[in-house]
C-alpha cells in the first residue's frame, strides 16, 4: 500500500511539473521544469549486476549493458543529462564511443531529452517502437498521448529506425529484447535480457511506467485520440505479471524503491535486496490499482 501511495504521488507530482514546464516553454523560459535539477542531481555510476550498469542523474534512470563488442544503452534522461551520462559513462572506464544501440521506455522529455546529444557523441543507432520513433524524428509528442499539452518538446533524432514487439538485438554476448508495453504512452516500450556473474545468470528488466498520468481533461475511459489506452494497459499489466524478472529497474528509480534497494544492499544485508522475483508482479498489481482509481474518478463505477 505504501508503495502504491507513493507511486500515485510521483504521477501527480509528474503531471504537475510537466504542465508548468509547457507553460514556461511556451513563455520562452530556458529552464525545462522546475524539478529537473532535482531529477538531475548528480550520481555516482555503480555495477548493479554482472554487465549492467547504473549511469543516469539519481531521479532519472538510465542504465549501461556492456560487451566486448559494444555497449547497449536504456534511456537518456533530460537534455542537460547527456554530458552527465557520458561523465558517468567514461567513469566506469567505458567509451561513450563504444555505445552501439540506444533504445528508450518512452519519449517524454524526462526520459528521451538527452537521446540526440548522446547518439551525436557515440555514433550510435537508435531503435524506438513506431509511435515512439515517430515522436522522435518530429520532437514533440502528438494527441494521442495522454500528456498531450503537457510535454516538453526534444531535440530532433533524425537517425532513428523502428522496431517490432518481441524483437531481439544482439551486440557481442548482449541479447536485449523489446516488449512493447504501450499505456503511459502508445508507443512505451520495456525492455529485458540477461546478466551474469559467474555461472549465475538472472533475468533483468526495464520496465517502461505504466501509471495512467494525463494531462487536464484527458481522460483514459473516453478518449478519440488513444481509443485502445484501457485494453493497452491491461496487455501491458499481463506481460509485466509473468516476464521472468529476478531484478526490476525502472524510469523512475523511486517507483521500485530502487534506492532504498541499493541503500540496504550498501548495508550488507544478505540476500541482496535488489534481486526480488516477486517486483514486477507487485509493481503491476499497483498499476493496475492505480488504473482502477483512475477510471472510477473517470466514470463514477
């Protein structure tokens, strides 16, 4: 329950935030958000297991997968992030020149803002679903978005190509594989593979956010622009209640407790709190109430 409390309150405070960022936008004010430095505070880059690698602000994940052959990264955070990310990543004795792939949960600003600045520094491609990769060549989302309205715009990716659902991209020993998990956006998109230390493997897993934020007088229940958004979250609930997920990471680090997991794994405690098969079945089961509080204040039932 608390987890879900707190969820709901990173959704409201997300709405919030970015409805007085398109305001400033549209004033003309450089600043993106009022609670981006917060979101972009600076954080160490750290192993979180075998070649996966934690390197975003501590509000905004992104997350390094490495091989000898080249390196996969998972979203590029806020504009202003990107020289962080690359900061982090050369601290950890990468070269940001060596990331082969960029893929993305999905195109807010939070989350894709710094994709264009991080593929001119590596040369490297980037993939995106077909709603996502749309929203990506033209900078700004369209109203088929809940948070239509609301969203800051990014920089143009000229260079990005499209990908299917269940598709599989293999750089070096790295097999990453899409899942197209569409409600917080049509086009979001979690993503999962496979991490070893030793003969141990376990099954890791991005989990795009699946929580129902819109902007003011969107609503999920009734909407011409996202008819399906109702029957795309439950899909997108389904796949995160059975995907084989021995450790969950997300967006957001707060919406999986990811820091109070690393804060006792810091600790000593044993076993080590970041690996908890039962996560992502929870963080659906909390999704899936938050949906169901939406649609009862939607619709009165």
């Amino acid at each position: 329950m608390a987890t879900t409390i707190r969820i709901r309150a990173i959704s409201q405070m997300m709405f919030l935030l970015l409805s007085s960022a398109a305001l400033s936008a549209a004033q003309g004010t450089p600043s993106p958000c009022a609670n981006c430095p917060t979101w972009n505070t600076p954080q160490p880059p750290f192993r979180i297991y075998g070649n996966t690698y934690y390197v975003g602000p501590h509000g905004l994940s992104s997350i390094l997968i490495t091989s000898e052959s080249g390196h996969v990264l998972i979203d590029g955070a806020l504009p202003e992030s990107a020289s962080q990310l690359a900061a982090n990543i050369r601290t950890l004795g990468f070269r940001v020149e060596d990331v082969k792939l960029i893929v993305n949960s999905h195109v807010h600003f939070d989350h894709a803002g710094g994709i264009a600045e991080l593929q001119r520094l590596s040369g490297a491609r980037v993939l995106a679903s077909p709603w996502s990769a749309a929203v990506m060549r033209r900078g700004s989302v369209g109203p088929g978005d809940p948070q239509f309205g609301a969203q800051i715009p990014i920089a143009r990716i000229a260079r990005v190509k499209t990908l299917r659902d269940g598709q599989t991209f293999r750089i070096g020993d790295i097999a990453l594989t899409a899942h197209f998990t569409p409600g917080h956006t049509p086009g979001g998109t979690s993503w999962t593979w496979q991490s070893c230390e030793g003969s141990r493997c376990l099954n890791l897993v991005y989990a795009d956010s699946l929580a129902p934020v819109a902007a003011e007088g969107f609503k999920f229940t009734q909407s011409r622009d996202y008819p399906s958004a109702l029957s795309d979250f439950q899909q997108s609930f389904s796949f995160l209640s059975a995907v084989p997920c021995d450790i969950l990471l997300t967006p957001h680090p707060d919406a999986s407790d990811f820091w109070d997991r690393v804060e006792q794994r810091n600790q000593g405690i044993v076993p080590d709190p970041i690996i908890d098969s039962s996560r992502c079945r929870r963080l659906a089961d909390e999704f899936r109430e938050q949906l169901r509080e939406r649609v009862l204040a939607e619709t009165g039932h």
